[in-house]
C-alpha cells in the first residue's frame, strides 16, 4: 500500500499514470471528503474562490493528467498558504 508521499511522487513523475483511487486519497487528505459526487466527478472544497480548482474525474480508473496537475498546484498553494508564503 503506498503512502501518501509515494503517490504524491508518482503524481509528479508521471501525472498521466495516477489511478483514480489514489487521486481520491490525496483530495480526501488535503480537503476533506468531496463535496460533490455526482457520476465519474468528485468536486473538493479549497479555502479559496477559483484556480487551482479541485474537481477530479475517474476515466476508466485513471486519473486525467490535467486533473492530477491542478491538485498538485492546490497543494502547492495550501501548504504556501499555511507557512506564511504566499507567491500568487
């Protein structure tokens, strides 16, 4: 079972090879459970309005590399936000 900072590697070094499932756990640790789900979406609550948004889709029980990115970018962004460096 991978740790959450293997799939946060994994997700760095190949965002097109991201199963869903994995995906999932990450926004479920970051932002709570999902505050959509509606068929293959899942929509996450962030602290902000906007990009980088979190709204994630299962295509086939892979995750869409775009996808992959804007949650990583909302990672980026939360954990700036939290350590007082916030570079927008």
């Amino acid at each position: 079972m991978p740790t959450l900072s293997d799939i946060i590697d994994a997700m760095r070094n190949n965002p097109a090879g991201v199963r869903f499932a994995d995906l999932c756990k990450i926004c479920d640790h970051y932002f709570g459970p999902a505050r959509q789900l509606s068929g293959s979406h899942r929509v996450y609550k962030t602290p902000w309005i906007g990009d980088p948004r979190v709204n994630i889709q299962n295509d086939k029980g892979k995750s869409k590399a775009y996808q992959v990115k804007q949650v990583l970018k909302a990672i980026e962004r939360m954990e700036m936000e939290d350590h007082g460096t916030d570079k927008r």
